[in-house]
C-alpha cells in the first residue's frame, strides 16, 4: 500500500463549489495526481464538538451548513459512501476515550465543498472529525499524531479550514478583492514557518501579532491545519499546491506533505 500523503486545503466561500478558478483547478490536479486513497478523512472546521467524534454513515448526508446562498447551492449532492470499520479503526488508534463514532452525522461543506473538485464521483468513502474546541492547539497538534500511521494503510488525511479567516471584515461580495496587509502577512508567515519546519511556532502562534490576532480571531479554522502539521513525518517534501487569498480576509492556500 503507497503511503499516503497529508493535505491541508483552504476552502473558503460556499461560491467556490460553482465557481472555475486557480483555487479549484488545484483542486481538481490534486484528485488526478495524489495516489488514490482508500478512504478520506476530513478535519473540519465546521464541526465543533465538546469531546471528539468521526463519522460513521453508511451514506453519510450532504449537510449545508451555509447561508444566504443562490438555490442552486443547496440543490448539490455529493453521494459518497461512509465507512463505520474505518471509523472503527481511526477510534482504535486514537483511543477509545479519545474519539468516538457519531453513526448519524453528515459531513459539511469543509468536506464535500472540496472533495466534489477533487474526486467529483464521489466513489471514495468519505469520514469527517469534529474538532473537540475545549481542546489547546497543542493538545490537538499531539492528537494528530496518533492517526499518521493511517496514512500507511491508504487514509488521505485533509484539513479544511483556512490559515486566515476573518468574517467581520470580509469583502462577500468581490473574491478577488484586495486583500489586506495583515492578511498577507499572517499567511507568508505560517509558510515560513512550513518551509523551516517550526512546528512550535506554528501551534503557539496566538499573540506573536497584530496580524496573527486579525488573521485568526477564532481558532476553528486554524487548528486543521494543525493536524495536517502533525501526521508529517521525516521523509515528507512539502509542496504549496495554491496560494491566494480570497474576499479580502481568507486564505486559500493548500499545503502537501507527500
């Protein structure tokens, strides 16, 4: 079995699920590219949990969790098959008072938003985790350590969320505003951090900043990026696989270890 690589992806605005761009087009050469995985396992930031869980569907539901949107966003599917042994044995490695199997949960636009431009038929079982957001960013880089063996047996690992995520200033209206300086220097920063390998760095980023404090006034869409971080081992390359920032305030960058 190939290993398989560990990923980070920047999904931003629901508008990208329709939209042709650089951001999706990366999207759709990872699906031809990376090796092809048994199963996918997302880390979502939509999913906030006190205690972590992992889906366990057998046809795990297509949630929207977004709104305001033109209808023909909520008329998409993305049917894929869920997989409960692998569930099963995401909870076995990570422990069993670690992680539990919710049987019923779907999985959010972090996941499907993504997946339907990578692999748009859908035929890869798909699980989501929930962040447990009680949890320290380092407690859930440690965390991620315990599931990187997976990546032997064929589990593609995706964070989704993104490295700058500022609602209150985002321009919703124009993608490709300008974006702010803040917002640029925050994401140059944490692909400092990648390229010189400073994990520490990267999960006490909290107060080193003006721009840390802007680019991520809540943690939830950062903290995948933290998983994806800490299933890397030594034999990894790291690739960006986009760059961008979208809306004024939210990163697009996608981040592969292979």
């Amino acid at each position: 079995m190939e290993r398989m690589p560990a990923l980070f992806v920047g999904h931003g605005s629901p508008r990208n699920i329709g939209l042709k761009n650089s951001y999706t087009n990366s999207l759709k050469s990872l699906g031809k590219t990376l090796p092809h995985p048994e199963v996918i396992l997302v880390v979502s930031a939509h999913w906030l949990t006190q205690g972590t869980f992992v889906t366990g569907a057998a046809r795990p539901e297509t949630i929207y969790d977004f709104y305001g949107f033109p209808r023909e966003f909520y008329s998409a599917r993305y049917s894929c098959p869920g997989s409960l042994e692998w569930a099963e044995k995401i909870c076995d490695h990570a422990g069993s008072d670690s992680v539990a199997v919710d049987p019923s949960r779907g999985i959010d636009h972090a996941a499907w938003a993504v997946l339907i431009h990578m692999y748009p038929n859908a035929d890869i079982p798909v699980l989501e985790m929930s962040l447990d957001y009680r949890k320290p960013a380092a407690w859930h880089y440690d965390f991620a350590q315990h599931l990187s063996v997976l990546r032997e047996e064929g589990l593609l690992i995706v964070g989704s969320g993104n490295i700058v995520h500022n609602l209150q200033v985002i321009d919703f209206e124009n993608i490709d505003a300008t974006p702010y300086e803040w917002a640029i220097e925050f994401d140059q920063w944490v692909k400092n951090k990648l390229e010189t390998g400073d994990d520490r760095a990267l999960i006490d980023y909290e107060g080193i900043s003006r721009a840390a404090r802007l680019a991520v006034p809540t943690n939830e869409h950062y903290l995948p990026l933290l998983y994806t971080v800490g299933i890397r081992n030594k034999k990894d390359t790291l690739k960006f696989t986009h760059e961008g920032i979208q809306n004024a305030s939210i990163s697009m960058r996608g981040i592969l270890f292979q």
